[in-house]
C-alpha cells in the first residue's frame, strides 16, 4: 500500500464500533427485496462488500412500520418478523467475512418513486406538500407524529438487537424528516413548524431522542443530512455557519454522534465566501461545528455526479488526490461511497493494492452485483 493512502486506511473507533479504514458504503436504493422481505440475494450483495475491505456497510434505505413509508414497491422494511429475519441473514453473512454494518431507517414522505407504484394508503408529510405549491397525500397529525417517532425507536432496538453493529436515520434529499426541516415542505404552525431552522429540527431530534433511548447511550447512531433536495437541487436550509449549528447542535445534543453530510460532489466548499474555493465541505463545516463524527460523499472515485447515471449515463474513474488532501487535514473522518462500490464490491481492496479501478456502467442499476 502506498505511504499516501495510509490516511484512509487509519482505524476508527466510534464508541463500541471499531472500523478497520475510513470507508463507508453508502446507502443506495436497490429496490430489489421481493414485497419488502430481503434475501439471499441481498445478504450475498453486502456480504461481498464486506469481504472487499469496505470499513462500514449502510445498507439501502429500510421502511419503518407506518402507513405509505416507502415510494416503491420492493423497497425492505425494516419491521415484522419476516422482513427482520431476513435482515438477520444480511448481518451474520456480513459479520461472517469480517464487515461492519448498520441499516439506514427511512420513511419516504411525499416524494414519488421511478416506476410509478404508489401506496394504498394516503401518503404523509409535514404539509401535505411534495414541493413548494405541490400538493401530496396528507398533512401529519401529532397522533401520526407521534406514531412515527415511535416507530423509528422501535426499528432501531430491532437493529441492535438483530446484531447491527450502528444505525442510521435518513434525514436528507427531501423524505420525510427532511421534509419538516425545509421550509418549502415544512407550513406547519405548531411546535413542529417554524421560522426557523432550529424550529423545524423538533421533529427530528424527538426522533433521535426517542431512538437514543431504544438503543442505549453507546450505540452509534448516525443521521443522513443535505442542503439539496431531490425537489429542488439548489435548496439550501441552512445559509450562514449559525444557522448551521442550530440545525445540526439540537441534533447532537438528542444523541446523534455521527453525522452524514450528503453533497452532490464532496470536494465542493460549503461556504466558499468565508474560507475560499478550497475551504471546508459540509461534512468539514460540521464536523468543526458541532465536534461530532463526520461523514462525506458524494461522487468520489468518479468523474460525474449520480445524477447521471438515473439518465443512463456512466462515468469514468478518477483519481484520489483531492480525498487525500482532504482526509490528511481530518477534515472530516470517514468517506462514503456509492456508484464505485455499485459496480465493483472489491473497490476499496483495490484502492489499497493500487490496482486499476472499473469505471462505472448504469447497467449495475438493474441488479445486485
């Protein structure tokens, strides 16, 4: 291994949690559990991640056990015994060639799939809004509120119980508890809505509270956060460093050690008219905010972002260099990566040996490799 990519091969220790390097596998949506229920296939899909010297596997998004909680029909749940049982063959097989694992617990909001399958029942959000001035489904009650913080907590004490080794909300790209933090998404005016950032980040960290409490003080627990949404790219919540710590603060102090920081590409500065073309991304901005675990991604290892390859496009490989640089300041601590380790689940082992890496071909979309 090359003296310059010992940064990403450092261990990291996040309470009980022990990784090997700093790569992650980054949640991607599969699609690809028959009625919800993963099997052999899935285990298999991530068994092999693990086996490629991937440092921690988060597992697609999972549904919790509401009403319309997923935008596709074959999207897993992550609740009933069927569904669990399956998950429990997904983790042993992990554990078993040595990996790392957490499930990323979700519930879509208003958004809409890609094949058009809708749910039967009435979806939900903060507003009954999909978009700004986009009607969808139903605005949520307290009862509903309630319900769904309830469920996450419970689909979080099954994943440490199954074995899981962390677990991860999904708090970003415009689903459900994103949705309450956005104001084009987010009209309520209770105490769930609000001028405000810090305001409308009650919702998310009940949840984080309420899981918290399911799992114990020393499980690791991650939330998946972006400025952008799959509504609308440019959208940002949070403009100013301030407004940034009353987002990201309320979260940490609920119990989220570990955050997510979702961009479209990670080598973009978060507030370049503070610290220049060069300066911190959201992963560094939060990371030096709130001192909690950070987490970065987007488009690494590849010349185009993931946008294209839901247009059919693929993308070449590309050079570590700005990674490095990034990682050798402790800008942040770990980096996610998706489409590169779609393609190839040895990717990670082959950034370690130096040997060449595959491009990636939107053909991996269609199946588990």
């Amino acid at each position: 291994m090359s003296d310059s990519l010992d940064v990403l091969f450092r261990p990291l220790s996040i309470g009980p949690l022990e990784l090997k390097n700093r790569f992650v596998m980054a949640p991607m949506t599969r699609n690809k559990a028959p009625n919800g229920v993963p099997g052999q296939p899935n285990a298999e899909y991530y068994r092999r991640r693990a086996a490629g010297d991937v440092g921690l596997i988060l597992s697609e998004g999972t549904v919790i056990d509401r009403p319309a909680s997923r935008n596709e029909k074959h999207i897993p749940f992550f609740h009933g015994e069927e569904a669990l049982g399956g998950w429990k063959g997904v983790i042993d097989a992990v554990h078993a060639a040595g990996g790392r694992m957490g499930p990323q617990l979700w519930h879509t909001g208003a958004t809409r799939g890609q094949s058009g399958w809708e749910p039967k029942a009435k979806v939900e959000s903060p507003s009954g809004l999909l978009a700004p001035g986009t009607p969808r489904g139903k605005a949520m009650s307290e009862e509903d509120i309630a319900d769904t913080v309830a469920a996450f907590a419970s689909a979080a004490a099954d994943a440490k119980r199954l074995g899981f080794d962390m677990v991860e909300l999904h708090g970003a790209h415009g689903y459900l508890i994103d949705e309450f933090f956005w104001p084009g998404t987010n009209e309520r005016d209770d105490r769930y809505g609000g001028p405000t950032i810090k305001e409308r980040s009650r919702f998310a960290g009940e949840i984080i509270t309420a899981v918290r409490e399911a799992v114990g003080p020393d499980y690791p627990l991650a939330i998946r956060l972006s400025q952008w949404k799959q509504q609308e790219y440019t959208a940002r919540l949070a403009m100013t460093p301030d407004e940034m710590t009353d987002w990201l603060q309320p979260l940490v102090d609920a119990g989220a050690n570990i955050l997510h920081c979702s961009q479209r590409r990670f080598w973009e500065p978060e507030f370049p008219e503070i610290d220049g073309e060069k300066g911190l991304n959201f992963a560094g901005w939060a990371k030096k905010l709130t001192g909690a675990v950070t987490i970065s991604v987007g488009s690494v290892g590849l010349n185009g972002d993931f946008f294209s390859a839901f247009a059919g496009q693929g993308a070449e490989a590309a050079g570590l260099e700005n990674l490095l640089e990034r990682m050798e300041r402790d800008e942040f601590d770990l980096i996610a990566v998706g489409r590169a380790l779609l393609s190839d689940p040895d990717w990670v082992a082959k950034v370690r040996a130096g040997e060449p890496l595959k491009n990636f071909e939107p053909s991996a979309l269609a199946e588990l490799v």
